[in-house]
C-alpha cells in the first residue's frame, strides 16, 4: 500500500512538473506587443483603444486576451477580455478598448489560456492628458518625412501632445477617438483602411471630430477610402507659382509665398468651401460633415516653398481654430453622478409598497400582538401564556411580511434606459449614447448584450445620495469584446442599481427640417422654415434652438406634421450674446476649479432652462415630476457652459423627447420591464442669405474666439477675467460662415470695466500691415468705434486684441466683467452659404 502511494505521488509530480515545462515553453513561444492609447496618451473616462499584436511561434493557442484590475490595479474599474484563435506559427492584431482612470502609470495585458492560465504578459506605460490640454494624431506612412508638426496646436497656457501612428493603429469604432482633437491623413493610402476604420473616421468627423487631409505624392490613392466625406477630389498634379494665398489664409498677408511647386489637381465637391486658392487652382479647401469638418490640403508641405516656410506653425493653427463652434452636447456625459440620478428616478414604478398597505400591517401587528392578545388571554385567565404568545406573534408577523415581501418584488427586474442621440441633414447615421441600469429584485447573475458595434462599459462607482444607490461591484463585470461586447456573468444585489453605458450609431429618425437665416430692413436677423416629422415617434416638449432664439413648440409633434414657421416667429435676440469658444478651447470634461464657480453654474442653468423649457417644480406633482427631475439630471449631467456661449453656430436644432421603446438590449438572466427615456438633438439644415446693398451688423455670437497668450489671467473665456500687474491676455475673433463681409466699415468693441481700477485697462489691435500693436488710448469709455479698419483685418476679417493693465504698480487687479466685438459693413455678393 505504501509503494503505491508512492508511485501515484510520482506520477503527480511528474505531471506537474511536465505541465509547468509545457507551460514555459508555451510562453517564451508568445511575444506580445502592445500600444495603448495614442503613444500612451488618454483621457479619463473616454475610450482608450489598446492594440495588441501577438506572435505564436509555437503549438496552436486558443486563448483570451484580458486587461482586469486584478493586475493592473485601479487604472481599470473592471474586466475587459477578447478571444484569441492564435494557430502554430501565426501572427494577429487585435484592439482592446477600456475606460483608465486618473491612477497609472500602466496596464498589464495578458494572454490566458483556455483553463485561464496565464501565458504571457506585458506591461503597457500610459500617460494622462489633463482636459485643456489637447491630443493631435497624425496618420503617415513609415516611409514619409514628418511634414505636419502640431505641438504648437494648444490654446494659452496648456499643451499639445504630437501622435504620429499608421494605418494598422486607427481602432474600428468612432467612440474610441472622442479623447482626440484633430486626425491628420499625411500621404496616407486610405484604401488600406479596413471598412471598419473607414466608417470609425466618417461617424468620428460627423460626432464633431476635424480630419485634416495632406495631399501628397499619392493624392489619388490618399482619397479612394473616404471619398464621399472629402471637400476635394483629385485627379492629378499641376505647377504652379504662388501660394501667397495660403500665406494669407495663415495670417501673414504680407509674405509673398512663391517659388515653383507641384500641387494636387481636381474638382471641388459640391459641399466644398475654398478657403485659398491660387488663380483657378485651390490650395485648402473645407466641407462641414455631419457636426465636424474636413479640410484638404492640395500642398505637399515636404516640397518647396512650403517646406521651409517658417510660417507653417500658424497656418496649421488657423486651419485648426478656425472651424465652426460646436454646442455642448457634442461631448459625452461631463457629470456621471447627475447621470446615476437620472437613472435612478424610475417615473410611474414604484418600489415601495404603498403607505397606507404599511400603516395598516403595523397596526394589525400592535392590534394583534397589544389588545386582542391581552384579551384572549384573560378570557382564558392565562395572561402568563404571554412570554409564548408574544414571540409566536412575531414570529408569524416577520414570516408573513418577508413571504408578502419576496413575493411582491418578483422576478421580473427594472431596465432604466436612457438614450440621448444626435443626428445630422447628411448623415444617414445618427450617434447614440445609451445609459442602463439594471434594478434587480434580488441577487442574481446576469449577462447584458447591447446591439452590435456598440461599444459597452461599467460605469463609475457614484452615491446618487438617494435611498437606493448604484454600487456594482465592478470587477465582477468582464466586458467581451467581439463585434458584439458582453457584460458577462455580473452578479448585482437586490436593490442595487447597476450602471452601464453603450455608445455607438443606429439609423436617424426621420425628422427633416429646413431653415434660412434672413437680414430685416432694420438689420434685424431671423430665421424662417418648416419642420417635418416622417417618424413613428412623437417628439414631447420640443425647442428649436438657434443663434440667439429658443423657440418653444406649443405641441407635441407627432407622425406626419408638418410646421412652419416665419419671421416673426424666430427673431434673434443677440444684444447680450457673447462669441462662441472655436472647438480647440473646450474642455474635455469638466475642470474641477469650476465646478462651484457661480457664474459658471448660472450659465448652465441658462443652457438647461433653454432645452426643458420647464415650468415651475412646485406645480407638478406624481409622474409629471418624476419625469421632470428625471430629464432635469440628465440635462445636467450633460451641461457644462463655463463660456456662457451657445456654441450653436448659423444652424438650427430641434430638441425634444420620446419616450418610445430604444434599441433592443439582451439581458440574459431575467426578464425586464424597460423604462425609456430618448432625448433628440437634431440638425436641421440651415443656410443664409446675405443681403447686398444693405448696412448689416454682425453681432457678438456671429464670432469664435481662441485665446492665443493669458499670462497669468484667473478667469475663462470672455467673462470675469482679471488682469493682474504686467499680465495681458491676447484674443483672435473669426466670423463664422456667413457671417464674412465682403466690406468692413466700422469696427465695434465693447470692455465692460468691473471697478474703477479697471478704467486702467489698455485695449489693443494688432496691425497686419505693420506688424505691431496699436492702441485704443481712451480708457474712460466702454464702447470703442474703429472705423475704416482694414488694417485691423486678417484672412475671413479675423481680428487679434489684447487686454493689459497699464498701470505700473506691484499690486492691484482689473475685472473685466465682458468683452465683445462687432463688425458693420455689406455684403456685395448675393450667394446664399449653407451650414
């Protein structure tokens, strides 16, 4: 008997210790290399894409690659994993997309085995982009000479951050570059996109994204993958003479840009704007797609004269800062407890049993257990039978309550939905963001499975400070990835609300609108046109929302309607309006020094106020105030306006809410009762008609403004800024389309001083045709007229300004309450511009 355990425990250990050989020969047959982020750079709470290329030069593996906290630490809040066939000798790239959170410095990818077991693992660096700070990406071939460089691409005070990468790294899904400002194309085949990555680049630019174009060498190949989105089509290559346009265009209207180069020839589609052109040849030309813009480039900038050009910086700053505004919807949610709020209020369910059902139950129990219990016992003259009678009682009263209780929860669990979708004229694709939030009756394991191509989160941990609180444990959920992603197998408890986000596209409801911005003859603006709704879906509580109007619809707009509107309906009230930060300024999420800022908080209670449109919260009551607090928090947790500008542009938004069924979500485990709650942000197509012969004005909210130096300046944006001793700060104004005069007259600036110290406040213009600062010596007057200002004027009628305190002294400040420009002159061309 001793001999044979010997001999079993012999065979066991041979077997471990073959299984541990197999197991090292199996992982030094594995070579991992992973890129994270965009040469490691990401942003909190936006998707980080994670490539990953795996080399087997061993047995076939049929694997999984994970990414999970209890490796990487808190830098990941759950699981995240994707199968992985790797036959013998083989050699495959596979994404991985996650959510960091602000504790790396790294991640550790690992490749298991189909027991689980490890077979190899590397570590990945990350580093964390602060929310002003901005991330350019520029695609080229390995092969190409660096042509663009956007370190410089930042507004005051903040940095850039230069990422160069091929082909192979642009990830499938548009959601995973919202972290990014802008994507430059530089002598890049884009037919060697996948179809994937050719549809992540179009649904990103129509989210708002900016892709820049390089033509090249290659330019007809560069355009075979995306030709639909460009603003030019080449067909071949032309000499020229003189880019002293595209000089201009870069704000150096005195250089003379010359010299023989070859260029990119073609055609202009028929979206395309020329913003510089050089006789009949145009140099860079821009198309507004969806809510974002893309700009073509037909200069090679590695060929001369470009390529030693010092002015390049400034022309790929312009070409930046110089596309139209973007609202605030555009970025994912800023404030996710606001979110969990939203979701949590669960309008005409309710989870409690009713009051009344449980004043009666307590005073059954005290009736019971009290009066009838001492009276049946002194009838029977057995009152000490009540240390008996007294627990059987409650006994009977706990087992009555947790069976009515159980049985009063059920089975069937919650689905709070919440969808907030944008949609575009142009794009067949509208973009969803989704919320789910599983309240379960009672614990159990569940698996949830969005529609395909939409990528799935956990979503942070938050106390919404109410009696229920979401508080999944996170790293029980593993999100699998595969054209479908999976929460699979996450346990949640009775009671808990469990918190997910979905992003992606679906198709766009068929809501169409057209309007035309027209000038009054008492230089009045309004907007005039018509809306229709070729829906199934009835759109509750709508508001148009424009430049300087908030127009509420008197009904609902149901199947098949089909309003008009005139003048007088949609006149613009801009006199307080102030300009629209350019895309480059805003920040990606909210900065924690504004959080409690007051006027920060008034401004986003003016930009909630103007989507509710809500009456008084005292005269709702029951369902109409749940609902009401429900669309309140998740206005909320999108609002973020520390610029106090609608960023709404020359277009025309209908918004509104439905609450028809969302998209199907598969929820394994239970069946659900789901609770939907749509709120549509639709584009509707707007163009303008300028006015000839007829004095216009172009008011405040007509401009973006990007702010090129604040030394040393407390304050954001336009408003509430203080100037301390030997600081200034340094503004560009730009028109938006449309708004370009063909003649400038008169320019109008208004400083609104905030104390009497502030009267020591300089205002300057820079002069393009000198070179130099001129100033506005007059400090004893809040409204300055410069007329006959051509010298004041750049490329689209830009103007530069600079504030500073002109005392020389080692303390004191100046507030700055508001600052605003104006432009008066003509249009001299009658052709219409759409937006």
């Amino acid at each position: 008997m001793q001999i044979t355990r010997w001999l079993w425990g012999l065979l066991a250990t041979l077997l471990i210790v073959g299984g541990l050989h197999a197991q090292d020969d199996l992982s030094s047959a594995i070579t991992l290399t992973v890129d994270a982020g965009y040469a490691g750079h990401y942003r909190e709470n936006y998707w980080l894409p994670v490539r990953v290329q795996v080399r087997n030069d061993g047995p076939d593996l049929n694997g999984t690659l994970t990414i999970r906290p209890e490796t990487s630490g808190r830098v990941v809040s759950n699981t995240y994993s994707t199968p992985l066939d790797l036959p013998a000798n083989s050699e495959k790239v596979a994404f991985l997309y996650i959510q960091a959170r602000t504790s790396p410095p790294q991640i550790i990818v690992e490749l298991l085995d189909s027991q689980g077991t490890r077979v190899e693992q590397t570590a990945a660096a990350l580093l964390y982009t602060e929310v002003q700070d901005a991330l350019h990406v520029i695609v080229q071939d390995a092969g190409r000479g660096t042509s663009v460089n956007t370190a410089s691409l930042h507004t005051a005070n903040h940095a850039a951050f230069d990422v160069a990468c091929t082909v192979n790294s642009v990830p499938d899904y548009a959601p995973s570059l919202k972290a990014v400002n802008t994507i430059w194309l530089d002598g890049v085949d884009t037919n060697a996109f996948s179809a994937t990555q050719r549809t992540a680049l179009r649904e990103w630019v129509a989210s708002g994204g900016h892709l820049v174009v390089i033509g090249g060498p290659n330019a007809a190949a560069m355009a075979g993958g995306l030709t639909e989105i460009l603003p030019f089509i080449p067909t071949g290559a032309v000499r020229i003479n003189d880019l002293s346009e595209l000089a201009d265009f870069a704000l150096h209207p005195t250089e003379e840009l010359t010299g023989e180069t070859l260029i990119v020839s073609g055609e202009v589609a028929p979206e395309g704007r020329v913003l510089a052109s050089s006789g009949d040849h145009p140099l860079l030309v821009r198309r507004s797609v969806g809510g974002g813009t893309v700009d073509y480039l037909t200069v090679d900038p590695l060929l001369a004269p470009l390529i030693n050009w010092t002015g390049r910086a400034d022309l790929w700053q312009q070409i930046v800062v110089s596309t139209p505004p973007r609202p605030f919807w555009t970025q994912q949610a800023v404030t996710l407890s606001s979110m969990a709020t939203a979701m949590s209020i669960l309008p005409g369910i309710e989870l409690l049993p009713p009051v009344g059902s449980m004043a009666l139950f307590l005073l059954s129990y005290i009736i019971i257990i009290g009066p009838i219990n001492y009276w049946i016992l002194n009838r029977l003259n057995r009152r000490g039978w009540a240390w008996v009678t007294i627990p059987m009682c409650i006994i009977a009263f706990t087992m009555l309550a947790w069976s009515v209780g159980f049985n009063l929860r059920g089975s069937n669990i919650t689905l709070s939905r919440i969808q907030v979708v944008q949609a575009w004229p142009d794009q067949e694709a509208a973009q969803v963001d989704q919320y789910v939030s599983i309240l379960a009756p009672r614990r159990a394991v569940y698996s949830l499975q969005p529609p395909a191509n939409r990528l799935l989160r956990v979503l942070p941990t938050v106390s919404t400070g109410g009696l229920l609180t979401e508080a999944l444990t996170q790293s029980t959920a593993n999100i699998v990835q595969t054209n479908t992603f999976t929460a699979e197998r996450f346990a949640v408890d009775g009671g808990i609300f469990a918190n997910f986000g979905v992003s992606g596209t679906r198709p766009r409801p068929a809501i169409t609108g057209t309007f035309t911005l027209t000038y009054q003859s008492d230089g009045i603006q309004a907007w005039q046109g018509s809306i229709r709704n070729e829906s199934d879906e009835t759109i509750y509580d709508a508001v148009l929302l424009a430049r300087g109007v908030v127009y509420t619809l008197k009904e609902p707009l149901a199947p098949g309607d089909l309003l008009t509107f005139n003048a007088s309906d949609l006149p613009l009230d801009s006199s307080t309006a102030l300009a629209s930060p350019a895309p480059l300024e805003l920040p990606y999420g909210r900065l924690q020094i504004l959080r409690e800022n007051f006027q920060t908080r008034q401004f986003d209670q003016q930009s909630q106020r103007a989507i509710l449109n809500e009456r008084p919260i005292n005269s709702l009551t029951g369902i109409a105030l749940q609902q009401a607090e429900r669309r309140k928090a998740l206005i909320n947790a999108y609002v973020f306006d520390q610029f106090g500008a609608s960023g709404r542009g020359n277009n025309v938004y209908l918004v509104g809410w439905s609450d028809a069924p969302g998209d199907d979500i598969e929820l394994e485990g239970a069946t659900f009762t789901p609770l939907d709650t749509t709120l549509y942000f639709i584009q509707l197509e707007s163009n303008i008609e300028p006015p000839t012969g007829q004095n216009v004005t172009i008011m405040p909210d007509q401009f973006t403004w990007f702010s090129l130096e604040r030394k040393e300046v407390s304050g954001e944006g336009l408003n509430n800024m203080t100037l301390l001793p030997g600081t200034s700060v340094i503004m560009q104004y730009t028109p938006l389309p449309g708004a370009v005069l063909d003649q400038v007259d008169e320019l109008v600036l208004y400083l609104d001083r905030g104390s009497g110290f502030g009267r020591q406040v300089g205002i300057s213009l820079w002069n393009w045709a000198r070179e130099e600062w001129d100033a506005l010596n007059d400090t004893n007057v809040e409204d300055y007229s410069v007329f006959s200002p051509e010298r004041y004027l750049g490329a689209q009628n830009t103007v530069r300004i600079r504030l500073s305190l002109l005392v020389d002294v080692d303390y004191g400040s100046a507030w700055i309450r508001r600052f605003s420009l104006m432009q008066r002159g003509q249009f001299l061309t009658t052709e219409s511009t759409e937006n």
